[in-house]
C-alpha cells in the first residue's frame, strides 16, 4: 500500500488522493488501513462500517463509523474492497494480496499479543467456578454440523483436549445464513488463571507431539509464538503435520500441544491451579517440569505441556470438513459451557 491517504475533490466533484512524503500520520493511517483489510479477509460475509469500528477498537484502533467510511473509500478507489450493496464490504483478490503481503515485520508477534489480550480479561477462578474463559469460534456449513461434532467428541473422549465441552451456536451476527458456530474454549484460559494466582506464564510454543501407546513420546516440531505471523496449531493443522483421527483411534500418531513456561519456584501453585481446573472439567496438564518431552531447558523456568482444544478442529479438517476458525476470539462467561 504505497498511496498516501490524502483525499481532495477537484472542480469536478470526483474524489482524487494526492501522494506526499512518507511521514507517521501516513504510517499510522496505512496500519489502520491493513487492520480492515486483515478483518475483512476473516469475515467471508460483507461487513458494515459500525462492525467494523467495534472490530478495530478490539485491535487498538479506536475509529468512528465515519472515520471507518472515509478508508473504506480509500480501499475502494485503490481496488482492495468492493461495496456490496448496504449490506458493507467485501475483500477483492487485491486486496487479499496486499493483505498478505503488508507490513510482515507489524504482523511478527501478533498472535500473542492478541492472545495475552484473552488471557488478561479471563477471570475465570476455578474455585468457585464462575468467571469468563477466553473461547475460539468456528464456523461450519449446516449440513456438516453432525460430522464436526462427532469429530469433536471423538477428541474429547479420546482424552485429547484442553476441555471437555463445547457448545453449537446459530445466533451470532459472526454467523452467516447457513451456517452454525462451534465454541470451543481456548488454552489461553490456563494463563488468565495462574495469572491470577500470582504465577507469571509465558506462552512460548505450539507444537506437535508424537503419541505412542498413548502416552506423549515428545514433540517432533515447534514454533515460537513470538517470531511468527500465524498461529502455529493452525498451520500445523494445514500443513497436514497432524494425525489427530489417527491417534485417537488407535493411540499413535501426533496431536497439538502447548507450552508455557512458569519459574520454577511456582510449581505447587501451578499443581495447584491445574487440579482445581481438572475438577471443572479440564483436562491437563500432560506433563510439568524442566526439558520433558524434547522442550528447550531453562534454568530458571519449567515448562507446563497441555494439549490443544485445537485437536478438535484438527480433528474436523483431516475429516474433510469446512471450518473458518478464529482463534481467540474472544472472552465469555464459563457458565454458558455448563
């Protein structure tokens, strides 16, 4: 997006942008300008600009619905959006391509931050067990709905996930006509806790780990989630380095998993934490302490390993099922998985 955005209206009443030299306004301007483009590519429906002011302000970006238009019609001009009616906008092929192709280095660490957001606004206390869980949303065709959910219990009870519930939905303006959502209740829940407890987590990976007998070998790959642009699960999942059907029918293969990483000195209240969470339905942690599993040693911290409510999804995919995901999408009262 190399345009600057100042908009004049010559004598002709035609729109027209004028070009000037890079400064921070402009820069400001093109990172809210990438922002819409980023939200546009995870909604497949049109979306209005006041949805679109409410999904910015969750970014950082605190815009009005008129300030909203005015880029809209910058990303118009420049070929990236199309307006669909009053119904709001939709991303062209353009602008998928810029959106990809933009601003990588602002894109690097996204995804935790994003996720320290949801960890940060999780109350949830396992003691009373009230309090809000941080939930992923996944959107499916109706005539699957049957398929994902019998791929999502087979997980569950093949002990492979971070939670043992999750609920269908088909009233969320998220939702397009013909589709049902599936809430799924996100790992980033563990960090709201022990944060809570006065224990400093760090998520550090999401990797892959090889099950055998069913029990952990170790992990065969991992990603920080601090030097990448994506999540990791996700492109695991896409790249076909998963065998989650496989494993839970027969107990081998490899299934998602997370690390954080604790001080040592806090391993009793993070025992602690987990056997509280364990009794509201949870189910972690696989394992607990200093380079198990083929995790990086440290010297001053531990790692705490706990599998992926992203087995479920996973799961779906290998199947051959459609999920639109979007991890973390939010936070949520703990209740409304009961």
């Amino acid at each position: 997006m190399r345009a600057v955005l100042k908009r004049t209206r010559h004598r002709d009443g035609a729109k027209k942008y004028r070009s000037s030299s890079v400064s921070m306004s402009f820069i400001r301007s093109e990172r809210k300008c990438i922002e819409i483009l980023r939200i546009l590519k995870d909604h497949p429906e049109p979306v209005g600009a006041k949805r679109l002011s409410e999904l910015m302000s969750e970014r950082g970006f605190v815009l009005t619905d008129r300030a909203v238009q005015y880029y809209l019609s910058y990303l118009d001009d420049m070929g990236f959006t199309k307006k669909v009616g009053n119904r709001g906008r939709l991303l062209t092929a353009k602008g998928i391509s810029e959106t990809e192709r933009a601003l990588v280095d602002e894109r690097i660490g996204f995804i935790i931050s994003r996720l320290e957001k949801l960890a940060f606004k999780s109350d949830f206390n396992p003691e009373t067990g009230r309090g809000n869980v941080g939930y992923n949303l996944s959107v499916v065709p109706e005539d699957q709905v049957n398929g994902v959910s019998g791929a999502f219990d087979e997980v569950i009870e093949s002990g492979y996930s971070f939670f043992s519930r999750y609920k269908i939905i088909d009233t969320d303006p998220r939702i397009p006509s013909g589709y049902a959502g599936f809430l799924t209740v996100c790992s980033i829940t563990m960090d709201g806790v022990l944060q809570k407890m006065g224990v400093p987590v760090r998520m550090a990976y999401g990797g892959v780990i090889d099950i055998k007998n069913g029990k952990p070998l170790g992990f065969s790959n991992l990603i920080g989630y601090r030097g990448t642009t994506i999540d990791p699960l996700s492109l695991f999942i896409t790249s076909g380095n998963t065998s989650i059907g496989q494993t839970c029918a027969e107990k081998a293969g490899s299934v998602l998993a997370n690390v954080r990483q604790v001080p040592q000195d806090a391993a009793d209240l993070v025992s602690e934490g987990s056997r509280l969470m364990r009794e509201c339905g949870f189910l972690f942690p696989v394992d607990m302490g200093s380079g198990v599993l083929n995790t990086p040693v440290d010297p001053c911290r531990i790692s705490l390993i706990a599998y992926s409510g992203m087995n479920l999804i996973g799961n779906a995919v290998e199947k051959g099922f459609e999920l639109r995901n979007e991890i973390g999408a939010g936070n949520m009262p703990f209740s409304f998985f009961e």
